[in-house]
C-alpha cells in the first residue's frame, strides 16, 4: 500500500534517545517521497503557510491510496506548560487537527 505519512514524532517513530526510527515506513515499505512526518511538530504549524510541509505532502497525496496522520501531541504538551490545558485550548488543538484532516479529502485517512 502506498501510504503517505503526516505529522509529528509518532508518525516519525521517534525514539527516547531522540532517534527518528521511521519504523511505520520501513516496516510497510513506504516509499520517501510519502514520508512527510516531522518530529517536534504541531498541528498549527502544519497549517501555517510559512511551512511546506502541509503543501508538499498534499502534492503526492493523488498517489497514495491512504494518509496516517499522528498530530496533536506536541500542542498538549507546548498547551501544559502551566500544568493544565484549558478548554479553549483543547477545543483549538481539536480544530487545527481536524482542519489538517480536512485538507486530505476522500481519501482514507488514520
């Protein structure tokens, strides 16, 4: 399966020792121009047009037959700072993921 990868550390495998393993891809065979995971990344970032990285994925996206997005995380954790996360801050990281999974369609998103 041609399965394109979005999003932070756990789509990226990475490692405690800091080490992104891209264990998804290696063990499904995903070729490089599908993997677009970006450890330490969040949700906000993705969408911001400073980045690329939502427009590259989305040029290869008509190829793949699936998407697995991991995002979210890293917003909790940048939110928890003050050691709670309100719900405003719930409710707009829940936003920006799924205006991330918006942005892939019909196609078969995980």
């Amino acid at each position: 399966m041609d399965l394109l990868i979005v999003g932070d550390s756990h789509a990226k495998c990475r490692l405690p020792c800091g080490f992104d393993s891209d264990a998804i891809a290696k063990a499904l065979d995903v070729p490089d121009r599908f993997r677009h995971a970006r450890s330490g990344s969040t949700a906000r970032q993705w969408l911001d047009p400073a980045n690329t990285w939502l427009r590259d994925a989305l040029a290869v996206m008509p190829d793949a037959e699936a998407v697995f997005i991991s995002l979210g995380g890293n917003d909790l954790f940048r939110d928890y700072v003050d050691g709670k996360v309100t719900r405003e801050e719930a409710e707009r990281i829940a936003a920006d993921v799924r205006d991330v999974v918006s942005r892939f369609g019909s196609k078969r998103v995980f």
